[in-house]
C-alpha cells in the first residue's frame, strides 16, 4: 500500500470528542480516492492530518516506507512531498501561470523550469496561456493551473480540498471527468475530498464516507451503492427507502418477505451488525422499483420530481410503506393516482431497527 492510515484519531483543544476517531484505510498507488460526508464529519481534519497541518492524539500515518505521522511527532508539511489543491485555488495573482506553476520548483535551473511548466500545462490542455495572469483566466482554467502547480514538483501524493465546490454544476461534472484522466495521465496518487457525490462516482476508484470523526465505508461506488455496510451509508449513498421485511432460509439461501413479495439474489446480504433470519428492514433504490400496469401492487404518487429523461416518484403502498422509483418521463401520472408497480431487486440489503415512515416521507419531498 501507498498511504496506509492506522487507528488515527485527530483531537481540537477544548472539544469532548475528537474530531477524527480510529479511522484505518490504505490507498494503493495510482489510485484516486475521494473522502466524502457531510459538513463536520471529519473529512477536511483527516485531509489536514495527511497533509501534516494536524497532530495525531492516536495511530500513525505511514507514505510508502515512511511513518510521517504518529503520537508525539508530525514531520513537516514541506518535507512530506505532498502537493495541495485548495478550494479558492490560492493562485498568487501578481504572477503569471508560469509564475504560479514554477513557485513550487525552487533550487532547479531555469532550463528544468521551463521544461516542466511546459510539460504540465500540456497535461492540463492549457498550452499557450503561460504568460497570463490568474484574473484573466475562467474558473475552470484557474483550477487546472492550481492542479498543474500541484503536480509540477511530481509529487508522492497529491491532496485537494473540495476543489470544484467555487465552480457551477456543469463545469463541476465536466472538470471532474476530465481531472481524473488527467491524475491517471500522471500516474499520481490521489485523495480528493467533495461533498458531491456526483462528484466523487466520477472521480474516485474507492471513496470513504466520513460519519461524525469515522469511516464508515471505504469501498468503490459499486459496493457503497448496492453492498452498503451501515445504516448511514445505505441512507447517505444514492437514492433509498427502507421497507419492513422477514428473513428467512429456504433451500438453503435468504429470502426476505415484503409486501412487494419475496426478495432474493444469490448473495443476499444482512449487514454484519445483525443476524441472518427474523425481523429487518429492506433498502429499497429507486431503479429496484418497477412501474408495471399489470402488476397486482398498486402505489400512490405523492411527490414527483422531473428529471428530464425520467420522473423520480415518491410512492405510497396501501401498507403505508414509501418507496422510490425512477420512470421514464413520457410516463407522466398525476399526483394522487395509483399506478402498478413491482420490485425487481438484484442486490437484497437488510438491516435491522426501527423505520419512521412519515420521516421517510418528508426527507422526499
């Protein structure tokens, strides 16, 4: 492994708890990986403790061979061979690109300089723009000379900071697509942390959801979608409700009972928390709810929010259950009317505890 976190926990004086608590993950090298949760989970303090502008009060912080981190001793950012992307870009405005981009090649000869800047900015698709000053480039173009000056000391590991979150939506899923051809054109290693999760599917090859100081999942998109291990992250990842069911084994797999009818795939998964039968609670995706006129379950639309290609309906079942569903928008019902609808579900997640159904109901409106 290239980045190997051990147990660490990150304290602030005068707060009860930490603010990162035993988190362990390792990133392989080349890889890019994106920490994601929401505001005060954590994620920014464990980005600064990789970066060494934190301590660690637990654990160690290990950069390929070396331990850069541990109780007691933090080696200095500008020795850890770490480059950083900021969320406001920090692009000194009184130098050009090539100004910017060579501040972080101090102790080279002009030549390597140049070469370097050239290099970079071929990397980013912004030649020609070295004698520009930051002001006169677009929000997009700011943030690939931050990458480039991130990257022109070819660093060991390269860390950004919610770098799109100053950019609007569509150059945001744009840039990201196009950074991460850029990182793998690079061969670097990355940790990226963002609130999006767009953003983070797009990006990353594994992604950590951060809940309050912990990592509560660190896996790809795939198994974070459809192979949650917690509650929060199965509530937190993509679009979900949780239905009640009663697992069971029958020929020696698990079905689960709902009133949609009986749920099984060949690896039906229950989260480890809680045991294999008795009573659960089901997550339902909304691309696991079918609409079918012919289907003998009738549902209410509630809400309906249109999404170009397809409508996203908020459910109601006779049985008082809320699911989600994503039909296509030339099906256009009204709120209020019943439509057939049938579970078609590869992946069965259950978990167990209690559901509030109408919470369910406002958190989809």
């Amino acid at each position: 492994m290239f980045l190997t976190l051990d147990n660490i926990d990150v304290r602030y004086a005068g707060q009860p708890k930490p603010a990162v608590h035993g988190v362990s993950l390792n990133l392989q090298a080349g890889q890019i990986g994106v920490l994601i949760g929401p505001s005060g989970c954590g994620k920014t303090t464990l980005l600064r403790a990789i970066a060494g502008l934190e301590p660690l009060a637990a654990g160690h912080i290990q950069l390929s061979d070396r331990v850069v981190s541990r109780l007691g001793w933090t080696e200095v950012p500008e020795k850890r061979r770490m480059g950083m992307v900021f969320q406001d870009y920090a692009l000194f405005p009184h130098l050009t690109v090539a100004g910017n981009i060579g501040f972080g090649l101090y102790g080279q000869s002009l030549a390597v300089k140049k070469s370097r800047i050239r290099d970079v900015l071929e990397l980013v698709g912004l030649e020609g723009v070295q004698d520009r000053y930051p002001h006169e480039l677009s929000g997009g173009q700011q943030q690939r000379v931050a990458l480039a000056r991130a990257l022109a000391p070819k660093p060991d590991l390269l860390l950004l900071d919610e770098p799109f979150s100053n950019l609007d939506i569509d150059l945001r899923e744009r840039l990201a697509i196009e950074i991460r051809a850029i990182l793998k054109a690079a061969h670097a290693t990355a940790l990226f942390v963002t609130h999006d999760q767009m953003e983070a599917f797009a990006i990353g090859d594994v992604i950590g959801v951060m809940h309050e100081g912990q990592l509560a999942q660190w896996a790809d998109a795939y198994h974070l979608y459809h192979r949650p291990t917690s509650r929060f992250v199965a509530e937190f990842i993509g679009h979900g409700v949780f239905i009640p069911g009663l697992r069971r084994t029958v020929s020696g797999r698990i079905e689960v009972q709902t009133v949609l009818g009986d749920l099984s795939d060949e690896s039906t998964h229950a989260s480890s928390e809680e045991s294999v039968e008795g009573h659960c609670h089901v997550l339902l995706r909304a691309d696991d709810i079918v609409h079918d006129d012919a289907a003998p379950v009738k549902a209410e639309i509630v809400r309906k929010a249109f999404r170009g290609s397809e409508f996203l309906y908020t459910l109601k079942l006779e049985s008082g259950d809320i699911v989600l569903a994503h039909v296509p928008s030339h099906h256009d019902h009204k709120l209020g009317e019943h439509i057939g609808i049938r579970a078609e579900v590869d992946h069965v997640v259950t978990f167990s505890g209690d559901v509030n159904l109408d919470e369910q109901l406002t958190n989809y409106k």
